[in-house]
C-alpha cells in the first residue's frame, strides 16, 4: 500500500487570496474524513498556518474530505472567505461551507501513492464585533474575546449614532471601556418602587425587524434576571426614540454602581441570563452603563435667581404614595433651574410627564384678591400645601404677603388666596412655588422635606386692559387688516369702574384679532359677550344710518366716544366721513344711549365685511390705534348693503266668465325684509309695488277669492332674487283664470236583509278631472258634494273599512245605483247615487259533553268515570242575550245561536264534585282545538258565521273528604310506683282527603309525672295535653308519650 500525503495553508486574507501580507492561523483543528464523515485523522494548524495528513489508502481515486469545524474556538472571530476565487489554486481558498453545517471543508481524490498536494488552503476574514465594557468578573463581558456579549457590526442596526469595534470585551469599573459609542440611551434618575422609561435611539434599515433588549441589575448580585429585563420590537424602517418603561422593585439598593447593558439585534433568542446575554450576536450592537438609583426625590426648577439646586438648599421633598399635588410627579436627582420653570418637566418622559400640573391659577391683578385652587392626593391628615409668591420680584418669598397655607388633610381641591399687593411687579414672570408636606420643614421655600412634592411656576400681575378683535393677519393695515395686536399698535383701554360701554366689558393681555370680529367674546366666562355697546342700522349708499352706542362714565370726567367705520374697506378708520364723536359727560351713572348718525358714502364698499371700532375714553383727542388712558374698546364687522324694488302684477284671464274688476286678490311677500310675510290687496289690471326692501331671495303667494280659481307666476314657484347680479327692481307677473260653473253629487245610503242599521260607510269619489277624495255616507242622511266639476264620476264603497253587522248577521253584497257606481255630472245641476248594502243572516252552534273523572287532570280520554247528565249550562252573549240548555244522558249539550261571543258556564259543579283542572283555558274558538279537554268556567267560545264547535268541554271529580280515627295503646298493663311507660297514640286518616287543623286532647293523669314525648308530625303541649296537627294527610301520625309513675 502506498501513502497520500495532503500539506497545505489557513490564512486570514480580506483580499481572498493568498499572499505574503497575510498571518497564517495556528492552532486550528483539521480533520481528514471519509465520505460518511467519519474522521479518518486529526491534526493541527503550526505557526505557520500548515496542516499535513499521511493517511492509508486503498488505491488511486479514493475520495477524502479535509474538513474545519467552525465553532471551534480559534475560529470563532473569522469567517470563511470566498472560495476559488482566483485562478492560481495553490493561493486561493478552496473550502466550501455550504456542504455540511458548522463545517468548512475540501474534497479531494487521492492520487497515486506516494504522490503530494499542497494547493488545498482556507481563507478567512476577520469579524468586526461591537463588545461590552461591564466590569469582569462581575458581568460577562469577558476580555479573552470568547464569551463575552458581542454584535457583529452591519451597517443599518445600530444603537445610537455612532457604533465601534473590538477585538474583545472591555470591561471597566466605570463602563467606559470601548470608547464614545455608549451614545443613544438616556436613562433618567431610577428609583426604588416607581417606574421610569428609558429612551432608546435606535436605526434599523434592514428589511427585517430588530429587537431592542434593556437589562438592569437592580439588586445588584452581577445577573440580569427575567424581572429586570425588558424588550421592545423594532420594525424595519425605524429611526428614532424606542422606550423601554422599568418597574423598578421596591427595596433595590441605592447609592452603589449597578449594571446596565443594552442590545439590539435580529436575533430574538438572546435572554436575561449568564452565558445566554455572552453569546455572539449575529447583529446589531451593545451598550453597557454604570448607573446608580437614587431615593426618589422631587425638587423645584424655578429660574436661577431662586434656589433650586441641592447646593443652594433648593426645596426637596422624598417622594410617598399618597401626598402629591395633582396627580403626577417625577423623580429628580437635583433641583432643575429653567427660565421658564420647565426644567423637570420633562421626565419621566420627554414633553409628556408634566408632573406641574396640581395648581389652577386665577387672574392677578393689583390690589384685587387672587384665588389659587390646589389639587392634592392626600392620605395624611397633617399634610399643609404651603403657597409662595414673589410679588414684588425681588427673588425671594419674604414679603408681606407673599406667603399663604392651607390644611389638605384629605384627597380634594382647595382654595389658597392671596391678595396681591398694590405695588406688585407688573407684566413680567415672577416665581410662584407650592410645596405639600406633613413636614413643617415645607412651611420655607427652601430646604427638605420628609414627604410630599414641590411645583414651581412662572405667574405675571397684570393691570386689566381691554383690547380689540378686528382681524390682524398681519403688521400694518390692508383689505380686513386692521391694527389689533399690541405689538401692531393694537387699541387698548387700562379698564377702570365707571368707563365703559354697555354692560359687560372683558379683559385681555394681548389683542384678540379674528375674522369675525370675535376673538374677546369668550372671556371672562364662556358665552359672554362685551361687544354689548352698540346698536347697528342697516348702512346703505348715499343713506343716513343712525347708531345707537349706551355708555356710562361716573369719573367726574368728560369722556369722548369715538366711531371709526372702514366705510372705503383699505384697512384705515382714518379717512374722511369714516369717524364720528360725541361727548360722554362725567355725571353719566347709568347706561344711557347716544346717537351717532353717519351719511354712509355713495362710493361705500359694499356686501364686504368692514371694520367698525368704538373706543370710550377720558382722553380729549384719540385715534383708532394704540394705548388709551382709560375706558373701553368694542370692534365689529358691519356691511353696506344697496336696497332694491318689487314689483307685482295682476292680470286675469275671464274668458266665458264675466269680467268683475273690483274683485281683490291679496298678495303675501316673505323674504328678508318681510321675515313674517308682508300682505297688500291688488285688483285685476293693477300692480303693486314694495320698495326700498333689503335685497335677497323673496316668495309672493296670492290667497285665491274663491275654490277653483287658477293662479300661474312669471317665475318658478313666485319666487325672485333681488341682488346686484338679477337686477335691484324684478317683476312678478301673476296670472288667475276664474273657475267654471259647477256640479253637485248626492250620495245616499241604503241597507236592505235585517234590522235597521245607523251607521257611516265610507266612499271613494274619483273623477275624469282628477277629482279624488275619500266621504262618510250616513244611512240616516244623504252626503252632498259640492263644486265638482262636470263630467265622468265614479263612487266605490271602502269595504274594507264597513261597520260592524247587527248581531248575527254578516255583510253580503253592496250594489249601486246607477249600476257601478258610475255617474256623470252636468255644471249647474245635482245628479243623485244610492250605495245598498245587504244582510244575512247566520246560524251557527256550539258545545259539547260534561263528564266525572277518577283524576283532576282535566282530561276525558284518561280516568273517564261518567257522563254528567241532566246538568244546566248557560251561554250569554255579547249583547246580553242569555241562552240555557242541559246536558243529556251522555253529558252532551249544544247551543245554536248567532255569530258572536259567548260567555259559556255550568254553573256549579254536581253535588259532591269540584271542577277538574282547565288545560283548555279559557278561551275557545274553532281554531283553538281542545277536544276531550276540560276548560275553565266562564269560557269565551268566538263564534264565526258557520263555526261548528264541539269543543267546549269540561270535567269534574270527586271532593276529597277525610276519615279519622284515634287509639292509644301502652308498653306496660301492670305498674308500679317509679316505672316508666309508654304510651303512643295513634291518629288514622283512611278518608279520600286530607284534614286540616286537627287537634287530639290527652290530660296526664295525677298519678303520672311527665317525662318526655316525639310526635310524627304537630305540636304536643303538656300543660294542656292537645296535639295540634296542621294536616293529616291520608294516613297515619302518632305521638308518644313517656311517664312516670308517683
């Protein structure tokens, strides 16, 4: 046998092949297998990176395979690079990995013995791994660069902004090992027993989705268990902020380093625990931190000028379950100065956890009292929300009055009110700080407290001014543009008691501008409107229209009320005929009315919005713009509106009738000037004019002098539009054509077959001239039907809607005369119906059997005993009429009578019987079946025109009657003093039924003393010696007595 010998290379190479750069891989196990994978030698890689086999072979052709496992240890960094990928095969790699898993390996036949190889290498590159920097030995983070928790780096799944490599774990005492890349956690202050929500940003561009796993050793003994782990899902796509919310348990330590890691990546199997978090990662990234919890705490963020920070002994309060204000608070490691008095709003989570939200602040104005509503969750009945305002804005709360309190002891709201200082600091922030503790120590603005919560604020003292709302899209003036704002030189009025305009006047800080002219309407309550003032007439061009503006003015002072209307629409109360004023004298102390009337111009814009602004002040000369001295601003948005002219016309068509000239039509316009209609005679030939009215969409009906009359318009339904498109005059031409001589219809009633009937029927009339109406013809008195017009008619009874027959008869036939129902009417005459209707009479029966039964079930074909014979029955009708008849030898009766219903009864139940049970029921018909079925007493039986019903049933049985006999025996015959005995009484019911409240008297004897006594049923009572028993049912009871003899 010859040998074949296989000597060849493992080297790292980017490049993919083989040359001198390149640092061979030593120590690497290679394994030389048979097809089967059955491993025939082992050897491993020298310094430099060569392997060799000497192997038997059976002959030349012999298949081998040279084969790697990947998972060994030295290459756990590297992976396969490509194979054959450069035509020298002596420098390439030749191993192929896609044959067997975890495998790398070469397939080769053997040569000839004693032949060499040397052309089967293995390429790799090396991984670029992302690592932890936890301290070892405490957290896997492992420098040997086996086992430590590592990502494989690809681009589009990182954590943060920026992501490095390793070449193997980095642990650090400070978590800071592998650089700058810890860069996309925020993790808030943690605290024991609340929860937080840490951000997260993450990028994932890859067409799968990630998942972001956060692990944080909160008791701190070096493990992240399945309590302190929490993941969240990453889609493919995201870019941004992933929270990931911890419930941190109660108890944890505080104050010492604790570890937390953070990874993201497309593999959903890495857990919570020891070697699982240290495995490879195939992407993504990893984050490790040193964090420590905190004591939860809530401090204050007031601006810097007022202590905040621990350092400068800044209020702080220990967080408890049970005192807050409001309902949320937030956990701060230090006070957060802001100048807004934001700066701890923003934890837990960014522009969601406002925990400032236990304060509702009312207006401050100086002088005035200024009411403050706190909102406390309050569990402790010593709890005290202290108040502190910086009136003055000196910077510290040691003022006069700028320190109120209150007791909280429960869950509620409460009212703190200060009264602000006249020389209070106006229009700028001031700071405003509210501390709740059960701690006196909260009773300072500064310094710790036990309990509770603290919320900063930045409030402002405003003088009250009143301001305008005419629309201000932008600075300056234009087309419904309007200086409003403050900064735009918007009007505005300091108020002050006794100045102003109608009854209401607002407050605002800043102008209210809005297309409507509505923006101040709102405050101070919802629905209140201050633009109250001032009374608008119609303005049309070239018209007068007079104003009516009531004001009061109790200074002592002349005022001036001053009216600007934009009459040319450019945005200026400034041109000429655009103001009026008048004088508001100081002694006005009620509200009174001035008038202003202005001469609208003929060039006035029209049908556009204007603006109209009214200002009441002390000052002597004043524009339509800026600040006043005092008094108030009403604005509005008014139209100048031309007027138009209508005009109605009569005319009538008399053709064959004569012609009446004096006959009147009244004409009724409803439309914006006449909203509830406006009426005016007009005769024929004439018109109508109604002028000067509001332009808009009017209607004119005409109320007719009579029935038959016909009207036409010009126009649709005589409805015009008056505008400055249709025309300012429009014209309705109204057209009447009198009616023709008419005919009359007499309708009579007859009914024929029975008794006299007093009834209405009714009638269908419908004729050839689309006549149709419904009438109720009486047979006591013909209908007449006037002013129909000649022709074709015809009258159809409404069958369905006849009376009711006379008992025991039932409509038949309904005939007319003319026959059909059919007539023809001539103008000028009455022409004559007669509508017949017949009746017939009917004959119907009823009935059935009585019988006795051995139940009470109430049915014959079970337990039939007898018939019932000779036995009355009586059946009444509807009407009254009453009916008797007996039953035979069989139990059989019958009733022939009318149609209608009857109330059936036999009475009383043969002597010695009782009514059986009423499957039946009581209601019968011949649909209702019930054969052979005892029904109730006072039955209704319904009886239809020919209705056969032998169903009326009903059963009886024999009365229960009890039977009762009583013995007494004894346990002894002979006795002598001191014995016992026994006595039992027996009671015996061997009746058909049981009997209630029976009583059985046996006295003791003198010569006996009682001992005891058991009854089956009832009560035994020595004293008396009666055995009271409720019911003794057929059978037997017993009660027992026991004695002893004197």
């Amino acid at each position: 046998m010859g040998e074949v010998v296989v000597v060849e290379r493992i080297f790292p190479d980017r490049s993919v092949i083989q040359d001198s750069s390149d640092q061979p891989l030593s120590g690497v196990q290679v394994w030389l297998t048979d097809l089967s994978g059955n491993i025939l030698s082992t050897t491993t890689t020298s310094a430099t990176g060569e392997y060799y086999f000497i192997a038997p072979t059976l002959g030349a052709g012999v298949t081998y395979q040279v084969m790697l496992p990947l998972t060994q240890t030295a290459l756990l960094n590297y992976q396969p690079t490509v194979q054959d990928a450069g035509t020298n095969d002596a420098a390439d790699s030749d191993g192929n990995a896609t044959m067997i898993a975890d495998r790398l390996l070469i397939q080769l036949t053997s040569p000839t013995p004693g032949n060499y190889n040397f052309t089967y290498d293995f390429g790799f590159i090396p991984r670029i791994f992302d690592w932890g920097d936890l301290p070892e030995p405490k957290f896997n983070t492992d420098i040997t660069g086996t086992v430590g928790a590592r990502h494989e780096i690809v681009d589009g799944l990182r954590i943060g902004n920026s992501v490095d490599s390793e070449n193997s774990g980095q642990p650090n005492s400070t978590a800071t090992g592998d650089g700058s890349d810890e860069d996309g956690v925020t993790i808030p202050a943690l605290a024991p027993g609340a929860s937080s929500v840490v951000q997260v940003i993450v990028q994932n561009t890859l067409a799968a989705s990630a998942t972001l796993y956060g692990f944080i050793d909160f008791n701190n003994d070096g493990t992240f268990s399945a309590s302190e782990t929490v993941t969240a899902l990453v889609p493919s796509g995201t870019t941004g902020l992933i929270p990931l919310t911890f419930n941190v348990p109660g108890g944890s330590p505080t104050g010492v380093d604790i570890g937390a890691r953070f990874r993201l990546s497309s593999d959903t199997t890495l857990g919570a625990d020891g070697p699982i978090l240290s495995q490879l990662a195939p992407n993504g990234e990893v984050e490790d931190y040193i964090i420590r919890l905190v004591n939860p705490i809530d401090m204050g963020d007031l601006p810097s000028i007022y202590p905040s920070l621990a350092i400068s002994n800044g209020p702080s309060h220990i967080l408890v379950a049970g005192l807050r204000l409001g309902s949320l608070e937030d956990i701060d490691t230090n006070g957060s100065p802001d100048s807004l008095a934001t700066g701890d709003d923003e934890l837990p989570v960014p522009g969601v956890s406002d925990d400032e939200d236990g304060i509702d602040f009312g207006t401050f104005q100086p002088g005035m009292p200024a009411v403050v509503t706190v909102t406390v969750q309050s569990n402790n009945a010593s709890a005290v929300v202290y108040g502190f305002i910086d009136f003055n804005g000196d910077g510290d709360f040691s003022d006069v009055g700028e320190r109120q309190q209150i007791a909280t002891p429960s869950t509620g709201s409460y009212l703190l009110t200060f009264t602000v200082p006249t020389t209070a600091t106006l229009f700028s922030p001031i700071g405003a700080r509210f501390r709740l503790s059960s701690d006196s120590a909260a009773a300072q603005p500064t310094g710790a407290a036990i309990n509770g919560e603290v919320e900063d604020y930045l409030i402002a003292v405003n003088t009250p001014l009143d301001f305008g709302d005419l629309p201000d899209p932008a600075d300056g003036s234009g087309v419904l543009d309007y200086n409003t704002r403050l900064y735009d030189g918007g009007a505005n009025h300091p108020i002050i008691p006794g100045l102003q305009m109608g009854a209401a006047i607002d407050a605002e800080e800043e102008g209210q501008p809005n297309s409507l002219a509505a923006g101040d309407d709102i405050s101070p309550t919802v629905g209140t409107d201050d633009e109250d003032g001032v009374t608008f007439t119609e303005f049309n061009p070239g018209a007068q229209a007079a104003l009516t503006v009531t004001a009061i003015n109790t200074t002592g002072l002349a005022a001036i009320l001053y009216a600007f209307v934009d009459f040319n629409n450019n945005g200026y109360l400034t041109d000429t005929g655009e103001l009026l004023t008048v004088t508001v004298p100081g002694s006005t102390n009620v509200l009174t009315p001035f008038v202003l009337t202005y001469t609208v111009p003929t060039t006035a814009t029209t049908y556009t919005p204007l603006g109209a602004r009214f200002r009441l002040s002390t000052d002597s000369a004043m524009g339509p713009n800026g600040l006043a001295t005092n008094g108030e601003v009403e604005d509005y948005l008014v139209q100048v509106v031309n007027r138009g002219n209508l005009v109605v016309s009569k005319q009538v068509i008399w053709g064959l009738n004569p012609s009446d000239p004096t006959r009147q039509f009244t004409m009724t316009v409803v439309g914006p000037s006449y909203p509830g209609g406006q009426s005016s005679p007009v005769s024929d030939g004439q018109f109508i004019t109604f002028s000067n009215v509001a332009l808009g969409v009017y209607t004119v009906t005409e109320t007719l002098p009579g029935s038959g009359w016909v009207v036409s318009y010009s126009v649709p339904s005589g409805s015009l539009n008056l505008s400055t498109t249709t025309g300012l005059t429009q014209t309705l031409y109204i057209t009447n054509t009198p009616p023709p001589p008419f005919a009359s219809l007499q309708i009579a009633k007859l009914v024929t077959g029975g008794p006299n009937v007093t009834a209405t029927f009714a009638v269908s009339v419908t004729g050839s001239t689309g006549f149709s109406n419904s009438y109720g013809v009486s047979t006591s008195a013909a209908t007449v039907i006037t002013q129909l017009l000649q022709g074709a008619y015809t009258v159809t009874e409404q069958l369905a809607t006849l009376p009711l027959p006379p008992f025991g008869y039932t409509w038949t036939t309904t005939s007319y005369t003319p026959t059909n129902g059919q007539i023809t009417l001539t103008a000028g005459q009455t022409s004559y119906l007669t509508v017949t209707n017949a009746l017939t009479l009917t004959i119907q029966r009823f009935g059935n059997r009585l019988w006795i039964e051995s139940d009470s079930d109430g049915d014959a074909t079970t337990n039939y005993v007898a018939p019932v014979s000779n036995h009355p029955v009586t059946a009444t009708a509807q009407n009254g009429v009453v009916y008797t008849t007996t039953t035979d030898s069989n139990g059989l009766y019958t009733f022939t009578v009318p149609a209608g219903t009857y109330s059936v009864t036999y009475g009383l139940p043969p002597i010695g019987y009782q009514a059986s049970s009423s499957p039946g029921g009581n209601l019968i018909s011949a649909t209702a079946g019930g054969n052979d079925t005892s029904h109730a007493n006072n039955s209704l039986v319904t009886l239809n025109p020919s209705d056969v019903i032998t169903t009326v049933d009903f059963g009886f049985n024999l009365i229960p009657v009890p039977h009762l006999v009583v013995s007494k025996t004894a346990n002894k015959s002979v006795v002598r003093a001191g014995d016992l005995v026994t006595y039992t009484i027996t009671l015996i019911n061997d009746g058909s039924g049981a009997a209630n409240a029976v009583t059985v008297h046996d006295s003791l004897p003198t010569s006996v003393s009682y001992v005891s006594h058991s009854t089956s049923h009832g009560l035994f009572s020595v004293i008396t010696g009666d055995w009271t028993i409720p019911v003794v049912p057929v059978g037997s009871e017993t009660l027992t007595v026991t004695v002893q003899i004197r």
